[in-house]
C-alpha cells in the first residue's frame, strides 16, 4: 500500500514538474503585490455567458486591432506559415519560445480568428489591472501546487475536445530576445499525446531593422514563423511517445533558429 502511494506521488510530482517553472529560470522579477490562489474549484475558463461576450469584445474588438498596429509599428512584425495551420480543425496545442512579453500577442495575431488560451505562470495574476485584463484575453494559470494540477490538467483535456488551441511555453520561463530554443518541459506534449491532437511548433526569430527604421530603432524586429503540425507517433507507452514527440518538435524548431 505505501509502495503505491510513493508511486503515485512520485508521478504527481513529475507531472507538475512538466509545467511549473522553477524560482531560478527566471532572468526577470515580476512586480507581484496582489495575492491570487488557485484550489480545486477555481473557473479556469468561466462558463458565463456574459464573460464570454465580453472576452470576445475584448480579443476581437479591441485588442487584436490594436495590437495588429502596434506591433507592427514597434516590431516590425511579420507572420509566415500561415498556410501551416489551413487543415487544423480540431483542437491543437501550440509551443514557442518565449523570447518577449507580447509574444502571446503575436502568437494571437498568427491564429487570426481561432480561439486560442494561453496558459501562464500564476504571477501573472498577482499583477493589479492585468490579471482581470488576461483572464478576458483567455489567459489560464498554471497553479503551483500538485494538488492542484490535477484540476488543471483536467479542464486543459476538455478545452482540447471542444476543439480549442491551447498556446504553451515549453521553455516556461521568459527570456528576453534569447536566440536559442532552451530546453523543454514534457507537459505540452504529453497533452498532445493523451488527448490524440497535433502541436504546432511556432519559432520567434530575429532581424536587423531595415530602412529608416535603423536610425531609431535599438531592438531587432521580429518574424514569427508557423511551422508544419506534427503528430505523435503510435505506439503503447504513453511516456515514451510524449519524449519522442518533444524531441522532434524541438528539432524543426531549432532549425529556424540556425
């Protein structure tokens, strides 16, 4: 009987291990005031009808215009493989790395009018006026507790069938204009793997401003590149596809970074 419970606990822990960042990967301190707590009856996606018509007013009316224009003008941002994401129907996962503070923005931008939620660090919503502006624009915490992440991972598998993008950072951590792909956590694609749906890699890569943009611009401009889905491949063990499917996303994305 103990044996199994240190088993079990043993898999707790390794499975809020492939979401949770650790205190020393992250090379920026978020100002944190407010204090946000997650237990089992937290509305990771609220139900409402009304905080859904206000959501969409918000991503659709509001910020993707805004933010089209915005990060046009400050990045310079440019979308390729479009063309990529044509023949998902069905719900998805997409991984990037995450390189900027509006790289979800962009992320946003790329699926155009699919409806994609992006899971995040808790601190973000400890954060005054931004945490009630993300849970609008379909931000979901990743709670910190292991106890917790059962709940989690539970309503991630439901938003998948209903035929949603979920956008995860396998990096976890931030790291502003890093020009590598840093290793992966296993929780996305471990998603992937269990609830049968392909992962869309999605790279950020860098470039030297052009044109009259070199004499004021110190920051390079951004390209955001949507690379071909790619499924898990068959087979019994669980575990062992979910690597195999984590090691190959990892490789078409470092190629773009080459």
């Amino acid at each position: 009987m103990r044996s199994s419970e240190g088993i079990k606990k043993f898999e707790e822990l390794e499975e809020f291990e492939n979401f949770v960042e650790f205190e020393n990967e992250n090379i920026i301190d978020l100002w944190q005031p407010l204090e946000f707590n997650i237990d089992k009856n937290y509305e990771y996606i609220s139900k409402s009808k009304i905080f859904s018509m206000a959501s969409n007013l918000i991503y659709y009316g509001i910020a993707y215009p805004i933010l089209k224009v915005l990060l046009k003008i400050v990045y310079d941002l440019k979308i390729e493989g479009e063309e990529n994401l044509e023949n998902i129907k069905g719900g998805a996962i997409s991984v990037s790395n995450h390189v900027l503070f509006l790289d979800c923005a962009m992320v946003g931008l790329a699926f155009g009018k699919r409806k994609v939620y992006y899971t995040t660090q808790e601190e973000s919503f400890k954060i005054p006026f931004v945490r009630k502006l993300i849970k609008y624009l379909r931000a979901i915490p990743i709670p910190k507790s292991i106890e917790n992440l059962k709940y989690f991972i539970k309503e991630m598998d439901k938003t998948l069938k209903e035929g949603n993008i979920i956008h995860v950072y396998p990096e976890a951590a931030l790291w502003p204009y890093c020009n590598k792909i840093r290793k992966f956590k296993n929780g996305a694609f471990d998603l992937a793997v269990r609830n049968d749906v392909p992962i869309i890699p999605i790279v950020f890569t860098f470039r030297e401003p052009t044109g009259y943009r070199r004499i004021f611009k110190t920051k390079k401009d951004v390209t955001v590149k949507i690379l071909k889905p790619i499924e898990g491949e068959d087979g019994v063990n669980t575990k062992e596809r979910a690597q195999k499917l984590k090691e190959k996303v990892s490789l078409e994305m470092k190629k773009q970074l080459v």
